[in-house]
C-alpha cells in the first residue's frame, strides 16, 4: 500500500498544481478558450468565407489561431486578408514541410483544434496519428464542406463534428460521434446603387451587362440584350 498511496499523493499534488495554473490561465485572459482553426487552404471560395465568419464570430470570446495547410493560390485571397486583419500575426502558414503544423501546435497549447475540412482529405497521415494520440490535451473538432465523402470513409475520430447543414447531420450520425449543426448565417446586404456601380466598372448603364464571375479572373460580356 505505500508505493499506491505515494501514487496517489503525487496524483493528488499533480491535479492541484494543474488547478492552479488552469486558474491564472484563466485569470490572465479572461477564461476566454484558445482555439487553433487548421485549413487545408485559403483561396477564396465557400470554405474559406464559412471560416472567416466563424473568426469574426468568435474573435472577442476566444483566443484566435489560424493554420493555412496549404497555399494553392497568392491571387485569390480575400478571406485569406480578412482573417489576417483580424487576427494578425495568430495567422500561420505552412510551406512544404507540413510537420511544421505539430510545431504549431506545441507552441499554441490550443484548448481545441478546429480541422475546416475531413483531414482524410488533406493531412498527411503520420502527422494525423500524433495529432489524435489518445492522450492528447485538447479537444478535436471538424467541419466537412463536401459532400463526396461517405461515412465509412472516416479514418479519424474527433471528439466532435461541427456540420455547414442538416443534411450532413443526418448523413454522419451514424459515426457516433457528438454532432453540433453551425450553418452560415443569413446576411442581408444593401443594393448598391446600380448607376454608380457600372460606371465604376467601367461598364454603360445605359446597356443590359452580364457578369460572369467564377474562383477565375472576371469575364465580362456587356451588349444590348
């Protein structure tokens, strides 16, 4: 019984010690939870803007921290720009040496990882099985943006998956895996006057102009229709 309850008392001194830190932690920021959101990219596009949207949510109850896996384009970066405005140099990204992301993290000491997509789709497995080691100190959440991938297909199990819609509540339900559903908020813009607007494209507002906006440059057709 001596060496269990020499155990027991260096658990007990080990928890204290542990409440202790948590309380100044919490003291010095305000208990505000430090959230490391990982992207597989940031080009602009639907992802990206859902994510942007989360930040800017969160911005002032969280600690904010944002990984760009991979750089797939230096052109399209609106939402790329609008996270780094909000959260200057919290923002990383990583070059060709992904192992770079567990260094991240080492130094973020995040309260939770927020994959923005599957990492079956873009995180290298070696790096997945440190990141899901059983004995890791945060939580792991995910949002799938695809609608490709089947339930079978999950290799990973996060301790929660956070879904853009019903539909992939209901579709991955099955995993057994906590589901909480986040969908993009509605967002009411004001139509800017159409006279100005042509004329700051450049375009007559005296002609019907089409628009044919695509992840690509702008293609403009403009004629009398």
């Amino acid at each position: 019984m001596g060496e269990i309850d020499s155990l027991r008392r260096a658990s007990y001194s080990l928890r204290r010690a542990l409440h202790d830190v948590k309380g100044a932690i919490d003291e010095s920021n305000g208990g505000k939870p430090r959230i490391l959101f990982v992207a597989p990219h940031m080009s602009t596009g639907g992802m990206p803007q859902y994510l942007y949207k989360k930040i800017e949510t969160l911005v002032e109850d969280a600690e904010i921290y944002c990984v760009e896996y991979s750089n797939v384009s230096d052109a399209y970066v609106v939402q790329k720009n609008r996270i780094i405005n909000l959260i200057g140099p919290k923002y990383f990204q990583l070059g060709e040496d992904k192992t770079k992301l567990l260094e991240i993290i080492e130094s973020v000491c995040p309260d939770v990882i927020h994959f923005d997509d599957f990492v079956e789709f873009f995180v290298d497995t070696e790096i997945c099985k440190t990141i899901f080691s059983p004995n890791r100190p945060y939580y792991i959440f995910e949002t799938c943006h695809s609608s490709n991938i089947k339930p079978e297909d999950k290799l990973w199990a996060p301790d929660k998956l956070v879904m853009v819609n019903q539909w992939m509540v209901d579709k991955f339900q099955g995993l057994g895996i906590p589901l909480d559903l986040l969908e993009y908020p509605i967002e009411n813009f004001i139509r800017p006057d159409r006279t100005s607007v042509l004329e700051l494209l450049g375009l007559d507002p005296n002609k019907n102009s089409i628009l044919l906006a695509t992840k690509h440059p702008i293609f403009r057709i403009t004629g009398n229709l």
